[in-house]
C-alpha cells in the first residue's frame, strides 16, 4: 500500500524543503540570486545541505519522502545544482528552477 504523508516518520521536515523548492522554481528569481550572491538564495543551499535533504534522497522514503518518485526528482534537482554551483550564468541555473518546481509540483500532489 502507498505512503501517505500520515504515514512519514517526519513529516513536519517535508514541509521546509517544499517552501524552498517552490523558492527555487521562480527562474527569474533564481537566475538575479545566483548573478547577484544573494543572501536568500545561500540560506536555502544551505538549508538543503544542512538538513542532508539531497544526500541519498531514496533513503528518505518514509521519513520526510513518501515515494521513490519524489526522491528521484531531488536527485535530478541535486544533479542540476550541483551543475549550476559556482557560475553565474542564468542558463546553468534554468535547469535548477525547472528541476525544482517538478520536484515541488510531485510533493504538493502526493497524497
């Protein structure tokens, strides 16, 4: 039977990681952040750093991550910024708006 966010072990720290990633989805937001070493933007990285939310996401399931979905769509958002990381460029950063919003957008719609 599927997971629902009754089930999470930790569900209150789902709700965080959604707040930034939906942050993260604004691309003319996040490309002016990343050009400009935005204070925002750093607190956010740093949150999903702190809180191990991108490290091994698979293993999250049934903690803060109700599928392997989910988890597969912050791998894909891990693998975008981690491509985008040190660089200015606003087209290094497209692919980390989009990767978020689908990761936030498979969140939100999880039962």
């Amino acid at each position: 039977m599927p997971l629902k966010k009754t089930d999470l072990s930790t569900p209150w720290i789902r709700d965080e990681p959604m707040i930034h990633l939906t942050r993260l989805s604004d691309a003319s937001w996040l490309a002016t952040a990343a050009a400009n070493d935005n204070e925002e933007l750093y607190e956010t990285l740093n949150f999903l750093d702190d809180f191990a939310i991108l490290d091994k996401p698979d293993l999250q399931v049934g903690y803060f991550l109700i599928n392997h979905n989910e988890a597969q769509k912050l791998m894909q958002f891990n693998v975008a910024l981690n491509q985008a990381l040190g660089h200015k460029d606003r087209h290094l950063w497209e692919p980390v708006s989009l990767a978020a919003r689908s990761a936030a957008s498979l969140m939100t719609a999880s039962p």
